[in-house]
C-alpha cells in the first residue's frame, strides 16, 4: 500500500511535466488512485477537509495581499520609483542597477507578487538600463534576482501559504524573513558595486541631465515617491510586530492603505480599479483550487501509508537531522525547477514539515530556509520561472543565453546566503523573538 502512495506521486509529477492543469491533475489522481486503493468510502472524510480549507481565517491574507499588490501595480508607483532613484542613485557607476535592487526589495515589500514585479521591472527598467549602455546579462540578471524578492520578503503570499501548512504564525514567519531578505538586497547591490568598479563600461554612470531636477527638485521627488509605499510597509509590519493587528487584519490594513494611496495619486481610476479585482479573482482563484485539489492528493497520501515510508526513508538517511535537512532541500531546490510554489508548498512541504518536527528542528527556521530555496530555484536555468516571466517582455536582441549567464552571480549570492541561515540559525529566529517580547509588553 505504501509503495502505491509512490506510484501516485510519481504519476502526479509526470502529468504535471506534461502540462495538464495542477488542480485538476492533484485531484484526479487522488480519486483514481484513492478509490482503487483505499476505495470510495475513504473519500468521505474529503469534505471535511475541503471545508476547514474554505473557513481558515489565516488564508483570507492571500486575497488581500495579492489585491493590495495589483493595486501598486496598477496605479504607476514602480515607474515613479525607478526614475526617482535611477536619478538619485545615477552618480555612482552601476547606480541605475542599484535602484532596481532597491524599487525590487521595496514592491516585495508592498506586492508580494513575483511574476507581476518580474514583469514590471522588466517593462520599466530594462529599456532603460540597456539606452544607458548596461550589459544586457548585468541588466537582465539584476532584473529577475531582484523581481524574485517578493518570494521571501513579507507580506510574501508564499509565507502565508507555507505557514498554514507548516502550522507556524504568519506574523512569525514574516519577521523571521526580513533579515534573510535584507541579506540577499545587500548581497546584491554588493557585487553590483563591485562589478561596476572592475567593468565600469558594463554598468556606466547616468547622464542625470536628461532625467533628473535640480538637488531641491530631487529631494522633493524622492519624499514624494518614497514615502508612500514606506509609510504603507510600515503600517503592514508594523502592526504585525507589535501585536496590534493579526497578519490577516494587516493585509486587509494594507489593502486601503493601497486604495487610498493609488486614488491620492491621481493614476487611478474606476478602469484600474475593475483590472486589479479581475487580476485578483483570478490569481486567487488558482491558489485556492490548487490547495483543494492538494488536500485531497494529502488525504489519500497519508491513507495509504504514504507519510509514513517517506518518514522511514527520510529519517533514515546518513547524518540524522543535518542528512534530512540536506535531502529535503536538495528534493525542493530540483522540483524548483519543473514545479512552481504552490504545488511545492501543498505536496511536498506537507510531507517534509511533520519529519522536520519530529526530529528537532525548529520549524520556524525550516520554513524560512524553504523559501530562500524556492526562491533560487526560481532563477535557476534551465527553467527558472522568472527566467522565462522576464524572456516574455525583453527585447528581441536580449537573447536567452543572456539570461541565464546574468542570473547566475545572483543564484550564487543566494546560495552563500541560504548556507549562512543554515550554520547560524539565530539570524531568522531573532527578529520573531523579539517580536513575540514587544507584543508581551504591549499586553
């Protein structure tokens, strides 16, 4: 029986690989292989499931923070900020590639959404990078590491996903993910500034006659295109940190602090209104069809035994804890390659987390080493999601070769990073603790 939960995954993964629906794929193998096995009566306990889905109060984040994201999309502030800061950081060689990273890690902070900041920076910053004489690998690989940022840095839909699966605090996990996102935006701008000082024609200086304003003019520029999404991340986090709000009441928070800065803009009207609840419906439409169809493929995995033989494998593994920390990583970062998020958070995190717990680790710093994961893998060539996101909106004569050949310093940066959050696991559990301090005074 066990050994048929093996053969279900590995029919899910090859009809995944063949392209039919993820959804639709996670249930129909799960009724197929569950009536055969287990027969139809066993798939009585499935509404159940489906209905503790439906009525989680932690999952009605993933709406409101994807909606608060297609807002600051919609409304222009990722065009505003790259000229803002292409003029303010265009004095220093590689300076136009340094405000990429930082508008990056600033919509990560504000959308969460990967492919739609993917896309964005490359409609926005990749003409301009190119005009100004970039090298199209420095160009392109700054791009999609730094639209990828939304994976990890909070409100990220992922932690959300992941933390109601592993069964760790949304809050939890969000401040446990802003020093490792930090690390990667500082690794980054890092060897943008040293590759700019080695090869100074690859990443030139800014002519800033031809874009920016005078000093008084700039400073102006910079507070007004700033502020807001600072002020809003501030609102976000802030409340989640200090225990004023749930992570859910704080994306709903954000959510009308979107509204309320995309309407003050002036860009935004009924038309951009009507496109970000579409773009919404639909994006949390897919994710929760998903889930559905993953909480059966779950039940008739565990029902056949299938939880238990990938425990005893797991478990033993060479190494102990450190050998199943390096399988489950290993197994993530591959399937990164073929399968997008969600069905890696809905499949195989479920299966790894319980193995996880039971051998010590902390699940906290699980979580948060499982998305640096995904979010590598996501760049990874040969199928790198963001890869293929940025190939969709580049140029004709930016080539796939100069894609792949730019992304991988940054793949690098991103592994050195991910090796430092394993040999020091303070680094994301520190933030949370005191999270957890501050909200205990407050009360």
């Amino acid at each position: 029986m066990e050994w048929l939960a093996l053969v279900m995954f590995a029919a899910l993964i090859a009809l995944l690989m063949l392209g039919y629906p993820v959804a639709f794929t996670l249930g129909a193998v799960a009724l197929l292989f569950g009536g055969f096995g287990l027969g139809l009566d066993f798939l009585n306990l499935l509404p159940l499931r489906i209905w503790g889905v439906m009525t989680n109060f932690t999952l009605l984040a993933v709406p409101l923070f994807v909606f608060m994201g297609a807002i600051l999309e919609k409304s222009g502030l990722a065009e505003d900020l790259l000229e803002t800061m292409g003029a303010l950081f265009g004095r220093v060689s590689g300076g136009l590639a340094l405000s990429v990273i930082f508008v990056g890690g600033l919509l990560a902070a504000s959308t969460g959404v990967v492919g739609a900041t993917v896309v964005t920076m490359g409609l926005i910053a990749l003409p301009a990078m190119l005009k100004h004489g970039y090298k199209p690998e420095l160009a392109t690989g700054v791009i999609a590491a730094s639209g990828t940022l939304g994976q990890l840095i909070p409100p990220s839909i992922i932690l959300v996903l992941l933390g109601d699966v592993v069964g760790v605090p949304v809050g939890r996990l969000f401040m446990g993910a802003i020093l490792p996102g930090a690390m990667l935006v500082i690794g980054f701008m890092l060897f943008v500034l040293i590759y700019a000082w080695i090869k100074p024609e690859a990443a030139p200086r800014i002519d800033l006659s031809k874009i920016s304003d005078t000093d008084h003019g700039l400073l102006r520029r910079v507070i007004v295109s700033l502020l807001p999404p600072m002020l809003l991340i501030l609102a976000v986090l802030g409340s989640i940190f200090f225990g004023i709000a749930s992570p859910t009441e704080s994306a709903a928070v954000g959510a009308l602090g979107a509204l309320l800065l995309a309407f003050a803009k002036g860009k935004f009207g009924l038309q951009q209104l009507k496109q970000a609840t579409q773009s919404t419906t639909r994006l949390t439409s897919m994710v929760f069809l998903i889930l559905i169809g993953a909480t059966a493929f779950g039940l008739v995995f565990r029902g056949l035994g299938g939880d238990t033989l990938v425990h005893e494998i797991m478990t033993g593994l060479p190494g102990g804890r450190w050998g199943f920390l390096a399988a489950s990583m290993l197994i993530i970062f591959v399937l990164g390659f073929f399968l997008d998020f969600l069905e890696i958070s809905f499949i195989v995190v479920p299966i790894l987390a319980p193995i996880a717990q039971s051998l010590g680790l902390d699940l906290l710093w699980f979580t948060i080493l499982i998305a640096v994961n995904l979010q590598t893998s996501f760049l990874t060539p040969p199928f790198g999601f963001s890869l293929f996101y940025l190939k969709a909106v580049v140029p004709p004569e930016v080539k796939m070769g100069h894609i792949y050949r730019g992304i991988i310093p940054f793949i690098a940066i991103q592994v050195a990073v991910l090796t430092v959050l394993v040999l020091f696991p303070d680094l994301v559990s520190w933030l949370p603790d005191l999270m957890d301090k501050a909200s205990g005074l407050l009360k």
